[in-house]
C-alpha cells in the first residue's frame, strides 16, 4: 500500500461527485481556497444539491459544473477521458436516514448501484491510464459512522476495525458502497481510500438535519423538535475541519486505508438544542423578534421555550462515537473547532444568508418537514 503522491498544485483538475451537497459544497470552496488543483463538480441536483451553494464559484477558471447522475456510465465515461482527473472524490450519496426509512429505494439506486456504477466507470478509465497516470491516480470515497450501528454508553468509540453493523436502510447502503470500494481495491487494484466520518454541520447544510432545522425554526418561532427523550448521543464534527481532513487524506493517505474522521465532541442531542438556544439568545435575543409563546400570549423569554419533544423514530440508534486517533498519528490531522466554536459560525452564516435559506425552503421541503414532524 502506497503513499500518494498526489500533489495539492496536480496540472490535473480533481472530479468532485455530489459537490453541490453541504459536505461536497464545502469541500471544493475549502480545496480552491487552499490553492488546490482545479475542480470539476457532477451533481444530478437532487433536492439537497443546490448550486446556491457554489454561486461565488460560477466564473472560476478551476471551477466547472456538470448535471448528472453518477450512475450515468457513458457521461461519467466522457468526462473521465476528456478531462483526466488526477483523482475522483466521491461524495454522492442519499443521506437523511428518516428518508431511507420512508423510501428506501432511492439510497439502494445511488449508494449502492450509483457507486458500483461510478466504480466501474473510474476503473475502466484508470486501467487505460499511462503508467506514471495510473500510479498518482487516487478514488476517494467519503462515507459515515452509522455503517458502524450504535454504541452503548460505556463502550470504546468506533475505530477503523469496527464491526459494520448498520441499523437503517441508509446505514445499510452506505456500508455496502464502502464494501464494494473496498473489494474493487482487492480484487482489481483501484487505488482507493475512504473515509468514515461523524455527524458534520455547519454552513450550506439543507435545513431537514439537526442544527439547521433547529436554527431555521428558532429564528421562525417554530417549534424544536427533538426526537423521544433528547438523550441520543453524536459526536459533532465541523464540515470545514471534515473538509482539511479529506485533503489531507487524498494528498497523504496510504491506498487501500480507511481513515475515521470525528470532532472527538459527544453530545446529547437535547444539549446540542440549548447550546444552539443559548447562542441565538446572545446573538439575536428573542426578546426582539415578534414571537409568541407556543401556549400562550406572552412573549418567549428564551428560543429554548420553543423546544417540543415529538415520537421517536424508528431503530433510532443511540449513540456514536469517532476516535480519530489513526488519521491523528498518521496523517497529523486533528478537529480545530470546538462545538462551541463551531455552532457560532453556524448560526452566524445562516443569520448572514437568510436569502439562501429561503431559496432551498421551496414547496417540497416544507411537505417533508410537514409529514416528518407534523
């Protein structure tokens, strides 16, 4: 297994999949503005891809945008060959487990069959490669903790070796993208590495995610909904702190390696809504807005009055943990932000970009938040 050799200034640009998502929006802002290879983003623009998302990037001569799927093995095939991308990351992936546990199908479509698709498209495209090509050649493949299942209290945080055992319909195509990755690395070469990360947030996030849909109803006076008793624990990791450990990984990681990737911050999900209160409260008090009282005509003394508890969801796993520890001691990565730090320029984008919060609100988002949460 090899180290890279990959270079951040590679004459050949990077082919980013689902890069007008929150995680791949952020990533190809993060690889531009630290001077990275140029950028070309295929994204078929699913409800949570929003080239509002990329908008200052529109002009950039290291930027460019194609529509499609990448299941698409003739347009995935065109690109790879006209281009020749020095490496391909792939973030595209259905992921809102309540989602996948109302429709299925569609994470089955992209996660796995997408990915076995895109798979074979890269490897066809890196066996042609000349010899030199092929050797600097790199398939990222970005996937999550919830491959791992859930965690009792007292239990070690997940590590690379960790069992898979995913408990929901997204967890499950997930881990198989992550196993298909994997062999094609055994049985045929593919240079690949993948990443496993924890629960991110941070700007560009679309609003059906915790901390979002907490900020977007607070700042609303809507209800917070917080599923069964709030006790449920994820470990927070920042989107650009995930962003610096992906190039990090990509320039640095050894082929056929998986790297976990966390903020090494455990939280209950009822603490990450009065932390998310508390910040708003300082920021933009609630004495200010023209909100009521969700039982009553008194005005709201704080936006943590607004919290509801509502039904829990099914197979609701209870806890996750990342220790970050390989890619700590091997790759010098580790978190910059805090949760603290981390949920103040959180809130403070989306108080900055209201207009892009109402762009992605469109009709189809509302019905969903309406049937998930009534």
């Amino acid at each position: 297994m090899s180290h890279s050799s990959l270079s951040l200034l590679s004459p050949r640009p990077i082919l980013v999949t689902g890069g007008a998502g929150f995680i791949g929006s952020n990533f190809i802002h993060s690889w531009l503005s630290a001077g990275g290879a140029s950028v070309i983003n295929l994204d078929k623009l699913t409800y949570a891809g929003n080239l509002g998302n990329l908008v200052s990037l529109s002009d950039a001569t290291r930027y460019s945008f194609v529509s499609g799927d990448i299941g698409n093995s003739s347009l995935v095939g065109s690109i790879l060959n006209h281009h020749k991308p020095v490496a391909v990351l792939n973030f595209a992936a259905e992921s809102h487990v309540d989602r996948s546990i109302h429709g299925p199908e569609p994470f089955v479509m992209t996660n796995i069959v997408g990915t076995f698709r895109l798979l074979e498209s890269v490897r066809a495209y890196w066996s042609d490669l000349e010899d030199d090509m092929r050797r600097d050649f790199r398939f990222l493949h970005v996937s999550t903790d919830e491959v791992y299942g859930s965690l009792l209290e007292d239990m070690n945080a997940f590590c690379e070796s960790s069992q898979f055992q995913p408990n929901s319909p997204y967890a499950a195509s997930k881990a198989s993208s992550d196993h298909m990755v994997r062999a094609w690395q055994h049985t045929y070469g593919l240079p690949v590495i993948t990443t496993n990360c924890s629960n991110n947030y941070g700007p560009r996030q679309f609003p059906e995610k915790l901390i979002p849909l907490i900020i977007h109803n607070a700042l609303a006076g809507k209800p917070l909904p917080i599923y069964g008793d709030g006790l449920h624990v994820r470990d927070w990791l920042y989107v650009e702190d995930h962003c610096t450990a992906i190039s990090t990984v990509l320039l640095n990681g050894k082929v056929g390696e998986t790297y976990n990737i966390g903020g090494s911050v455990e939280m209950q999900n009822i603490e990450v809504v009065k932390t998310i209160c508390r910040v708003l409260d300082e920021t933009i008090p609630v004495g200010l807005r023209p909100f009521r009282g969700p039982e009553t005509d008194s005005r709201l003394a704080s936006y943590n009055e607004l919290t509801t508890f509502v039904k829990d969801r099914p197979g609701h796993d209870r806890r996750y943990a990342i220790d970050s520890g390989k890619i700590q001691r091997e790759l010098g990565w580790r978190a910059v932000e805090t949760f603290e730090t981390g949920i103040r320029k959180t809130v403070q984008w989306y108080l900055d970009n209201p207009e892009w919060v109402t762009d992605v609100q469109s009709g189809a988002y509302r019905n969903w938040i309406n049937r998930q949460y009534g």
